[in-house]
C-alpha cells in the first residue's frame, strides 16, 4: 500500500512510484535498442549501396580500361538470333631479340568460342596449329611456298588472314577477336587464385631459349599458378623426346582439360569477390576488338551455363608431309558435325523450318509509324531471303512494338529467324484471313534491322 502513495520531491513533483521507475527504464531501453537497430539497418544499407558503387566502378575502370582500338573493328552477329564467334588466339612472344615486334609473333593456340542463343549452348573449338592453309607467299629466304601452317598466317598477313582460314574451315563468320600473350594469360590466371590440376604424366623439359622449365611428376595435384599453367598447357615432350604421341593433338587434349578445371572454377559463386582482380588483369592484358559491353553479355550469358552446355572441340584432319614437314588436312566433309552445331539454327526446330517454302508464303508488311519507308525496307529483307509474295502497306493506328501475326505454328522459328522481331500472335484481322503472315511494324523496329 505504501509504495503506491504519492510522494513529493522539494520542489513540489510527484516522484516516480518503483513500477513507474521500471517501467520508464525499460521505456528508455527499448528506445535504445530501436536506435542502435535503426543504426544498424542504415550502416547495412550503406555498406550495401557502396558495394553496388564499387561494382560500377571496376565495371566502368574494366570497361574503359580494355584494348579494343588495335584489331580493327569488330562485325556484331546480323540479329540477335545468330550465334556469336570469337576467334581467341594465343601469342607467342616472336623473336625474344626484337621485343614488341608484334608481326613476327605466331598464333601458338587457336580457338573459337561460339554461343548460339537459340540452343543456349557454347562450344570451344581448338584448330590444332598445324592445320594446312594455301596462301602464295615467300620465305623469307626467297623460296615460294603455297602451302603453310595455320599458326604462321598472323605472321603472313596478320587478323585478316587469320580470320579469313578459320572462318572458311568452320563455314562460319568471325565476329570478334580476343589476343592473348603468355604475360596475360599467366596474370588472369593469377588474379583468380590459380586451377589445381591433377598431373596424369611426367613432364620434364628445359629451353633455356624461351626461359621455359617445365617439371611435373605424374599422379601429383598441382595448384597451377599463372607461370605453372602456362607450362602445363605448352608441354608437348620432354628433353629426352617421350611425351604425347600424337604432339599437338594431345597438347590440345591438355588444354582443354585445363579450359574445363579453369571454367568451374570461374562459374562458382566465390568467384565474385576475385572480380576486382580479375577484371583489372584482363583489361590491361588482353586485347580485342570486342566492344565491352558485348564482352560482359556474352561473359554473363557463359556463366549461366551448367558444365553441359560448353562443348570442347577439335577440328580433326589427316597428316600429311608436304616440304618435309607435318600438316593436318582437314576436310569439311569429315568435319560436318562440328560445323553444323556452331550453326545459329535450333535443331529442335529444323525440321519443320526446312518444309517451309519461302516462296509459296503470302505476306503483308504493315507499317504502323510515320517513319516513311520502313515496311519496304522490310519487305526487301524478306525478298532477299527467298520470299516471293510480299505485300506492304499502313495500319489505321499507331503500333508501339512490333509484332508477327500468324495462324500457323510452324512458321514462328522462321520468322523470327529472319526478321528479328520476337513477339508472335494469331491473326487477329478478318481482312487479312487470306495471308500467311501479318507484320506490322512499330516504334520500336529498326530501319537497318
């Protein structure tokens, strides 16, 4: 009873009861605790926000930070459905007594990384080095040769030559090029904590020349760092001459079982917090005429793959001896399996496209901007690819995005082959009930689609 009485202080104020007391306590307390907590909230935010921050700023130090001025101009894929192939070489250093000579260097490793959007699948084709090209040049000691190994073209006529050997063994179009030497590469792989490989043979070899010393023992895992992987991906012999029986083949072998270990290792998710490291290496290392944005889309487009989806390849041949040296042949007709997955087709969807006949197609192309001329643009791109019977003309209202109308399933993997345009509906017009095929045109299509 007596606790709950009022008491006066001197200057007249009621004190405080022991429950009153308490409870204020555990008032102020809580509001402490939601302070700190607020406190707590905000620091998370901002460390968050300055990580978002951080990530634009080495994307943007990444991107403008790249090589892309020295290889000409890259040629980006015709529509968004068409694969992408990039031709990555592999340098060697040339003549170690002429340093930055960049003419004489060889292209030691030849590979395409082709991404086709419609299968979601990525192949990794090697072209072993010693493939047979036909080019009419002279030795430097005046002899006439027609006949040479791929890995000489850069030094006979640089990016275009290469380019254009590659492009006509696969049967494909070169979109961009990526140029790495033995410097860059050993800081790429250094930047991302190195690959550990299991050694399967011996590897013992010395060339005091190139500075090269190679010595694995078989069985033993080896944690590659960028000097040890470049020794494990160029070893071919050892100085007593075992090693791979078939040399450039099983070196290839090599390579891509270091692509395959480097590849896990790059798709796993701690792999983000090497993203600095690993961005700055390639951007003052790496060259390549591939805009950087179009180089982290493709880059973010490979990490979504699952392990099954990139596909190793080897351009296979016959060996030959021509002028006393080793050349493989290769032969398209040997290869057709391989050129015809780097094909920017969907097989799943080939079977009905190669029933259609373009030219038995009726076609209306209807233009629904103010943009003058647009339907008869599109109407010569479809003309140009083997249709016949092609219609244009204006819609009554304005069409924002563009759109292909069509009653027949059939056609849609066709169409958006060969217009780019994504969006598919059925024909929605009584009028136009006697067409195959309605496009109407909108905003957002480009004249030089």
């Amino acid at each position: 009873m007596g606790s709950s009485r009022e008491v006066n202080d001197s200057r007249g104020r009621r004190r405080l009861t022991r429950e009153e007391q308490i409870k204020r306590r555990r008032a102020i307390e809580a509001r402490k605790k939601k302070r700190r907590r607020k406190r707590i909230v905000v620091s998370i935010i901002a460390i968050f926000i300055a990580l978002i921050f951080g990530g634009l700023f080495y994307a943007y130090s990444f991107i403008s930070g790249l090589k892309t001025n020295n290889l000409g101009t890259g040629i980006p894929p015709a529509s968004k459905n068409d694969s992408i192939n990039v031709l990555v070489l592999g340098m060697d250093i040339g003549d170690a007594d002429i340093e930055g000579n960049k003419s004489i260097r060889r292209s030691d490793t030849i590979m395409v990384l082709n991404y086709n959007p419609n299968t979601k699948k990525a192949h990794i084709v090697s072209i072993p080095r010693d493939t047979l090209i036909e080019v009419d040049a002279y030795l430097d000691t005046g002899e006439y040769r027609r006949y040479w190994k791929i890995n000489t073209a850069y030094v006979l006529g640089g990016e275009e030559e290469i380019t254009m050997h590659v492009e006509s063994l696969l049967d494909i179009d070169i979109n961009y090029i990526v140029e790495v030497d033995y410097d860059a590469f050993r800081s790429i792989i250094d930047s991302i904590g190195g690959v550990e490989m299991t050694i399967e043979q011996d590897m013992f070899y010395d060339d005091d020349a190139q500075n090269l010393h190679i010595n694995f023992k078989a069985g033993e895992t080896v944690l590659l760092d960028g000097e040890k992987a470049e020794e494990f991906i160029r070893w071919r012999k050892n100085n007593d001459g075992s090693g791979l029986a078939d040399a450039d083949l099983a070196r290839i072998k090599n390579q891509q079982l270091f692509i395959s270990k480097l590849l896990d290792k790059v798709m796993s998710p701690s792999i983000v917090f090497k993203a600095p490291k690993i961005l700055n290496a390639i951007s003052e290392n790496v060259e390549t005429n591939m805009p950087a944005k179009e180089l982290v889309s493709l880059g973010m487009k490979i990490m979504r793959l699952k392990s099954s989806d990139i596909i190793m390849t080897t351009l296979q041949g016959e060996p030959q001896y021509i002028y006393g040296e080793s050349f493989l042949v290769a032969d398209k007709e040997y290869n057709m399996d391989l050129i015809n997955s780097l094909s920017s087709d969907d097989p799943s969807s080939a079977s009905n496209i190669t029933t259609i006949k373009r030219e038995d197609l009726k076609v209306i192309v209807l233009n629904g901007t103010n943009i003058s001329g647009l339907a008869s643009t599109a109407r010569d791109k479809l003309l140009a690819r083997g249709y016949e019977n092609v219609e244009v003309g204006n819609t009554t209202e304005a069409v924002n995005k563009s759109v292909i109308q069509t009653n027949n399933k059939d056609l849609k993997d066709l169409l958006k082959k060969d217009i780019d345009i994504e969006k598919i509906e059925k024909i929605s017009g009584s009028e136009y009930k006697d067409y195959d095929i309605v496009i109407l045109l909108g905003e957002d299509y480009n004249l030089f689609n």
